[in-house]
C-alpha cells in the first residue's frame, strides 16, 4: 500500500467520529515497531518526525543545533525506512513533518518524502501566521502534500518549541484561518501542554473544539482538529523509571477520559510523544539492571553511563547516540544492539497498542482511501 498523504485519513476520521493518534519517531526501529502495531490492530498509522528529529536522524546528536542539511539529510533517512518497512503494508501509512519551523525545513522534509507537513506559526501574529501557512500550503498542495497548521499558544516545552502559557484558539480565528489558508487540519489551543509537566488533573476546554467544529458546518468549510501537547505521561512508567534511579519529577500528562472526550467535540488527530519517551527509557534502565554484564559492552556500554549520568532526563535521544548508526539506517553489528533495538521497540508498541484502542483507530484502516501523491494533486487542483 503507498504511503499517503494525511487528507484522506482526516476525511475518515471526520466522517466516522474516531481519533488517529499522531506518534513520534526518533529511529529506523521505532518506526518499524510503530508500523507493525498499527497493523496487528488494523489501523492506518501517522508516523510524525518533528523538525529537530530530522535533524538528530541526519545525525546530529545535539539536535537542537541542526542544520537544514541535518534536516535534509534526517528527513530521506526517517523516508527510506517508512518507505521499508510501510510501502508493502496493509494499512495506510502518514508520514508527518510535526513543527515545521519555516518554509525551508518543510521542504526539506517533502524533499526526503514527507506526505505531510505541518508548518507552526503560532507564534506569529495572525496575519503573518496567515501568510506563511497559505505559501506552505501552495507548494505542498501542488506536490499532494497535506498541509497542518497551528493557531493559538501551547505552553511547555517540545524540541524548540517553548512558551510559558497558553493563548486559547479563537473559535472566530480558526475559521478565518481555515478560509484564508486552505489547511487541512489545524492544531489548537484548548488546554493541553507540550513536554511532560501539564500539571494534575487538566480539565480541557471541549467547548473550543465544540465552536470551531460548529462554525466550520455551518460555512460549509471541512477541517480537522487536531491536539497537540496530548501525552497521557502514565504514572506507572515515569514510577518504574525513578525506581531504577531515574530522577523524573512533577511529571502529570493528559488523561484518557479527557482526550476520549474531546474525540466526541471534534478532535481529529491527536499527538503524543512524550509517552513513547518514557516508555523507551524505562526499557533501556530495564535492560542494565538485569543484564549488569552489558554495562562495559563495546557496543551499548555507553548508553549505559549515559543513561546514569543524566538521571533526570527522559528522552532516549540523549542516551542512544552511541548507537547512531543503527538509529538512522537500522544496521544492527551484534546481539548486543539487538537488544537494545528489542528494548525499544517493545517500548513503542506498549504506549501505541493502547492509544490506538482508546482513540478508537482499531480495525478503522479499511474506512481510508489510498490515493498516491499523483492523485491528490489532481483532487488539490479541484
């Protein structure tokens, strides 16, 4: 099955009232995990790789600092492996570009075979946001590329993304937005945070979503919603990361319930990273309590002293770039790296397996047409 842009898997999700998870990927095995569970459950997958990923699988391990050639570079290799493992695939498959920082890196990443893209100017006033997204959305549209925007302010932080508090979305705005850009989806503001500090027991502002989605019916104006900052951060994975020394703190995500409920107001698309995260470093401290002798292996060693000298970070990339090869093309040298990969793949379809029977994306892969890039430039075109 081709991988396909992110329009047609929005028109099911609008028309038969579920959720798609938004899922991101930092390596060759962490895609390969993410598809193969999307397909035990028979549902399409969003593979999402946000700007500075592309940056960290073009190899630069202090990703904050990525050059639009790590970009370029990072963008083929996550494409070559949707590609390897997703092109002979049952279920229909995205790949995401999440924050698009400017025109530039969303061609990088069309470039390296995105079929979708997300262009964040957020933090632009509303008319400049306006004209950013319009020239995104004129070169992807004419390529068959989908196109996400965003309006309103998340708070927390995610990669480069950071602001103190949240602007909510104005209903009004969002669809003006919608009208003068031509998205196909757009991120808002109604509650959720990046990062893994949300806070206990967020209540989300349902009636945001509510208005939009109503306003847009009413102008006859499709457009999916979609929730970023949306981690659930489960209390049982950041518990066992600390009992294995880790130093996590004050980490509180969304909830289920909260998200579930959004789904039924009109959330079509939601994101989540954080999770996948967490769920990784847990199997990797895992791996070195049970298996001590792996500490001074030639190999992993390294992840191993990584891992215990930054206790309280919980993103796999500052621990796995002793392995940088196997991250960005998947070669494996030996059995130890092969645990290793094991550890993180059963991570990622721990978090993913239950996402997707919670948003509701189970058995829904049938419901998505499958048009090639070729097509959608021509339904673009109308």
């Amino acid at each position: 099955m081709p991988i396909i842009p992110l329009r047609p898997l929005l028109e099911a999700t609008d028309k038969y009232n579920f959720a798609q998870g938004a899922f991101n990927v930092n390596a060759v095995s962490q895609v390969k995990a993410a598809i193969e569970v999307h397909e035990m459950f028979r549902s399409a997958a969003i593979l999402q790789g946000a700007d500075l990923a592309n940056g960290f699988m073009g190899g630069r391990g202090d990703f904050l600092k990525s050059s639009l050639e790590d970009k370029r570079i990072g963008a083929k290799n996550i494409g070559d492996a949707v590609r390897k493992f997703g092109e002979n695939s049952p279920i229909p498959i995205v790949l995401h570009l999440d924050h698009g920082r400017d025109f530039d890196s969303v061609k990088a990443a069309i470039d390296g075979g995105y079929t979708s893209v997300m262009i964040d100017g957020s933090s632009l006033p509303f008319d400049q946001n306006v004209e950013l997204t319009r020239e995104v959305v004129k070169y992807a549209h004419a390529r068959g590329v989908s196109v996400e925007g965003e309006l309103g302010v998340l708070a927390g932080v995610e990669d480069h993304v950071f602001a103190e508090s949240s602007t909510y979305t104005n209903p009004l705005s969002a669809v003006e937005f919608f009208r003068k850009t031509e998205v196909d989806c757009l991120a808002i503001s109604y509650g959720t945070m990046h990062g893994a500090v949300k806070g206990k027991d967020v209540k989300l502002r349902r009636e945001i979503v509510t208005a939009i989605k109503e306003c847009l019916k009413h102008e006859k104006i499709f457009g999916v919603l979609v929730s970023h900052g949306s981690s659930t951060v489960p209390k049982y994975i950041v518990d066992e990361i600390n009992n294995l020394g880790g130093e996590i703190k004050n980490a509180d995500g969304i909830s289920v319930n909260e998200l579930k409920q959004a789904i039924y107001c009109g959330i079509g698309k939601i994101n989540v990273d954080t999770d996948l995260r967490l769920a990784v470093t847990r199997n990797l401290k895992e791996f070195f309590k049970y298996n001590p002798t792996k500490r001074d292996s030639a190999s992993v060693g390294a992840i191993y002293q990584l891992l215990e000298e930054k206790k309280n970070q919980f993103d796999p990339r500052a621990f796995i770039t002793p392995i940088m090869d196997t991250v960005m093309y998947g070669n494996i040298p030996d059995d130890d790296v092969a645990a290793v990969v094991e550890c993180m793949e059963k991570g990622v379809k721990e978090v993913l397996g239950t996402l997707i029977v919670e948003f509701g994306s189970v058995g829904k892969a049938p419901l998505v047409e499958c048009p090639t890039l070729e097509e959608m430039i021509e339904r673009y075109k109308k």
